[in-house]
C-alpha cells in the first residue's frame, strides 16, 4: 500500500502548524519585537517571490493574483514596520513629570 504524495504534504502542513503554534505562544514578552523583525523580513521575501511569480504568469488571472500578492505582503511589511515601531516606544523611559509650579 502506498501513501500519496498528498497524505505526505498534508502531515508535514499539519505538524508545521502544530510547532508554529507552540513556537510562537512560548515566546517571552522580551523577544517580541526581534520576532516581528525577522517576520517582517521574511514578508519581504515574500514580496520578490510574489513578483517573480507575477512577472512569468501569462494568464490575466496569474497577472492579478500576482498583483494581490504582491500588495497584500506589502501591506503586511508596512504594518509590522510600523507595529515594531509602537512596540519599540514602549520600552523608551519616560522624562520626569515637571514640578507643579508654586508648591
């Protein structure tokens, strides 16, 4: 009996998502913002791919699906940028509340 490449693909997508999930959920508060840096990256790497692949489509359906890939990954690498940005100020000190004057 011999097992398809399919049932193959589909254990590897599962047990990849089981390890993400308890990668990810075991992250402490700390490494947070270095971990949305890498993920930021990663996305735009995705943004090359996404391109590569619109730009050898033929078909006006790979040319759009291209296009929304393309658009979708850099919506996700700005939004991180600027997620890593609010995060980044969290850790910045506060200045000193001023003295109230005449007291």
């Amino acid at each position: 009996m011999e097992i398809s490449d399919g049932i193959y693909n589909l254990i590897i997508f599962v047990l990849a998502i089981y390890v993400g999930y308890h990668v990810v959920w075991n992250v402490t508060p700390a490494l947070h913002t270095p971990l949305m840096a890498v993920t930021n990256a990663i996305s735009a790497i995705v943004i090359v791919g996404a391109m590569l692949a619109a730009a050898l489509t033929e078909t006006f359906l790979g040319k759009s699906m291209g296009f929304l890939a393309v658009a979708l990954a850099a919506v996700n690498v700005f939004g991180g940028f600027l997620v890593t940005r609010r995060m980044l100020e969290m850790f910045k000190k506060k200045a000193p509340k001023a003295k109230a004057e005449g007291k």
